[in-house]
C-alpha cells in the first residue's frame, strides 16, 4: 500500500529546461527495463533512506526519464519533488560541475596550467613540501593535503577559514600517495580565483551556468527559493535546521562558496551540463570547454580518478554494467551523476538522505540505490553491440542488505563459541559523514596486517604510503 500512495506522488514531467523529452524507443533504450528505477527509488523512500527524489536519464541529446519521488521533507504537507523544480544541495557534486569546470575554461584561455606549481596562483600556499604540489595534482587528489580539517569548529570568519586550509600541514609527499581531500578542492578554487580575477561563484554564473540557462545552479540562493529547496540536516552544529544553506560546515565557515561543496540545483539543470559535456563541451550552439579539454580532464590519470573527475569501476554509484570510460561524482547529501560517453548516456539522482532518515543505516541505501539506479540505465540500453541479453535475478534495492534489519551472523563452526563481535562495513560506515573509502581501508588494512606478519613489526611507519580516503562522498 505505501508503494501505491509514493508512487501516486511520483511527478513525471513532459520536459527538461533545454533538452527535449523522447520515448525510450526513439532513442534506442527499452521503457520496460527503465521502469525498474521506479521500484528502486521507490524501495529506497520506504526503508526511510530519503523522503525524496529528482532521476533524470537522457540518452543521444533526449530524456528518456524525468522523474520526481516523494516529498521535499518526510511531513505529508510537504511539497512533492520535482525534477525541474526542486533545488537540492549539490554537496561534492561542486568539486567537477563548479570547480574543475571553472579549471578547464582556464585552461582553454591559457590562463591555467595543469602542471604549474599551486604557489604561482596563490602565493599564501608555500613552505616546504608545498612548494612543490601542482595544480594537476590538485586535480588528482595527490597533492599531498589530508582529507579535510574541521574550519568550523576554529574559525570566526570566512577569511580565518580561508587561511587555515591555506595553513594546514601536508601529510604525504605530494604525487606519491592519494587521498580524497576537501581542502585540496578549496585550494583549487583559490586557484580559479586568482587566475581569472573573479570570485568562483561569480566566474562560474558568467562563464558556464548563465550561457547554459542553468537558472536554479549556483552558490547562497536567494530566500525567495527557499519554498523549492529540499532541506537537509535538521540538527547541525549551526543549532537550527538547514534549508537553503549549504550543508558542509566547512564550506559555510568558508562562506557558503567553496571549491569543494556550495552549489544548489535542480536535476534538470545538471541534464544540460551533462549534455553538455556529451556534445564535447557545447549545447545549444554555446561552446563552454574544447572537445580536447573534455577527453584530457575524463580520461583516467590514476586509480580510479581522472582530473576532478572519478571513472566508474563499478565504484560510488556507477553500477556495474557503464562503460570504462564512465566518468562522474557522487555528494554526501545524496547526490550523484555519471556520464557515459560510449552509450551517449548519463544519469543523475538528486536526494536529501542527510534529511532526518529514518533507516537505520541510510548510507548504504543511497550507495544501493545509486548503483541500481545506474545498473537500469545502462541495462535498458538495446543497441546491438551494447545490449545486455538478461537482467538480474535481483537489484540490490530488492535485497536491502544492511539497510536496517541487524545483519546476519554466520552460525558458529563446532568447537567455537560462536560469540563474534566484528561488525561489517557498512555497520561501521554508515552515518558516517567523513568516511575513509570502505574499498580502500579494507585493502590497506589488509596488506598492513600481512606486512606486519611478513616483516615482525621491523617495517617504519614513514615507509608506509598514506592510506586512500574518501569523504563519504
């Protein structure tokens, strides 16, 4: 029955701002595998893991899907979202559609230089090791900085805040390790600013949202938006519960425009950004980046990451079935946007899971739900030499492991006393709001237990490579 009642409350919308709406058919995708993104939205409002969402899937220029789930809050009363309205914290989707944007219109104009030193933009980032760490590295997340640092908690103003992620000490001599960090974001957007002379979010209006009619993007909206803005923690450090201000705190200590978190927009804006960049860097006959300079920030530098941009790998929301070439971001409020340049493809979840959830673990929900979500899009794909013959049994949705039923212990062996404590990792990281990458600490923490054992503790911990973090996002 609950299922019936959101699923009235589903919006479906006839068009996106700018591009047309086309039948999956039309466009080479199968509209009966696409409606499984209905069950697993729909499964991930009921666990309780957000009261809302925005998913639009477009495919060669058109939307095939445009959809608003639920409410903007978990109140009856609250308005239904809509993909073409409802404004949602964009948290780190900031990183590659605000800040490395503004980088790779730079970088066209000759004003930037992936491999200039970081100290030539911003004088006030020396000393050291600093001296030394690139504007690529930046881009990378290899510069050396620690993932973030808790600016809030110290700094009255924004420009003391500026001045303590200028100050903070590196932890890994920077091209030598990787470590996803917010601080280097911000760094990165001092950059943007000095190099072209504007504040981030005024270069950004100018350059990339305002010639894409990206009218519900950008950085502090006005109050009179408030009404179309979903609303995010209810209890924060701030004291009262936020709507229309950005939910990070350092980027509100920072002043609500930061190179790492700010932006606020709706799902139909990122769908002519992400056209956008499907086209090469132009939409509408409005060039914004060089073809060329699209394919060298997307194209994977190392790891799992590009310049700004992550590659899929079936990690953070990609799915398992998008291309090797996939490239997008995810946000801690629950937001999420992969392009797929071989399937001509991309997909964006907007959601507010940091809204009160009421599942017991909602960061495995909203990782679930990315990836199914992901996983239909690209298993509705019927080209020739792209389609896949059968669908799974399954989507992880269906399943709903470790949403919030206790997980299962494995029965005890005989002999044993069967009283394990060890907790899973999606036990352990969920909630978590600056989380090291389950992926990364599983593998670190297994070759430091193997080394210990090989080695008898003789190995230096100044040998060790810094471990691989993620903020969550």
């Amino acid at each position: 029955m609950l299922l019936t009642l959101l699923a009235a409350a589903a919006v479906a919308t006839g068009h996106t701002e700018g591009l047309p709406a086309k039948a999956p058919k039309s466009v080479g995708m199968s509209a009966e595998r696409l409606a499984t993104i209905d069950r697993v939205i729909l499964r991930g409002i009921t666990a309780g893991g957000f009261p809302g969402a925005s998913v639009i899937v477009g495919r060669k220029g058109a939307t095939v899907v445009s959809k608003g789930f639920g409410h903007l809050g978990w109140t009856k009363d609250s308005p239904v979202v809509l993909p073409d309205r409802t404004i949602y914290d964009l948290a780190s989707l900031t990183k590659v559609v605000g800040t490395t944007t503004a980088a790779m219109v730079l970088f066209d104009e000759g004003k930037l230089a992936l491999d200039e030193k970081v100290t030539h933009y911003v004088p006030g980032f020396t000393g050291g090791l600093k001296d030394s760490v690139t504007v690529r590295q930046l881009l990378m997340h290899r510069g050396g900085l620690p993932a973030g640092r808790d600016l809030w908690r110290h700094a009255h103003t924004p420009e003391e805040a500026r001045q303590m992620v200028l100050d903070v000490p590196l932890e890994y001599k920077p091209g030598t390790g990787f470590i996803y960090s917010d601080l280097g974001a911000d760094i990165l957007g001092m950059v943007v600013e000095s190099a072209s002379g504007e504040r981030l979010d005024a270069f950004l209006q100018e350059r990339v949202f305002g010639p894409l009619g990206m009218t519900d993007t950008g950085f502090r909206p006005a109050d009179s938006l408030v009404y179309r803005i979903a609303p995010t923690e209810v209890s924060p450090p701030r004291g009262y519960p936020l709507r229309g201000e950005v939910h990070d705190e350092n980027a509100f200590a920072l002043g609500g425009v930061a190179g790492h978190a700010g932006l606020f927009g709706t799902a139909s804006d990122l769908a002519v950004f992400a056209q956008m960049m499907l086209n090469g860097g132009s939409y509408d006959g409005t060039r914004i980046i060089a073809d060329s300079t699209i394919k060298l920030f997307t194209a994977r530098a190392a790891g799992s990451r590009a310049l700004g941009w992550e590659v899929g790998e079936g990690h953070h929301g990609a799915g398992a079935y998008l291309g090797e070439n996939a490239f997008g971001h995810t946000g801690f409020t629950g937001t999420s946007m992969w392009i797929d340049p071989e399937r001509e493809m991309f997909v964006i979840l907007l959601t507010n899971r940091v809204h009160a959830a009421k599942a017991r673990r909602p960061a495995k929900v909203i990782s679930d739900v990315r990836a199914d979500l992901a996983d239909a899009a690209a298993l509705a794909v019927t080209d020739e030499n792209l389609a896949v013959t059968e669908m799974p049994a399954s989507f992880r949705a269906d399943r709903e492991v470790g949403w919030n039923r206790p997980m299962r212990k494995a029965r005890p062996h005989r002999g044993t006393s069967g009283k394990s404590k060890a907790k899973t990792s999606a036990e352990k990281g969920a909630g978590v709001k600056r989380a090291v990458h389950k992926s990364s600490v599983k593998s670190a923490s297994a070759k430091r237990g193997s080394s210990k054992k090989l080695a008898a503790g003789k190995k230096s911990a100044a040998a060790r490579k810094p471990v691989a973090k993620k903020n969550a996002d």
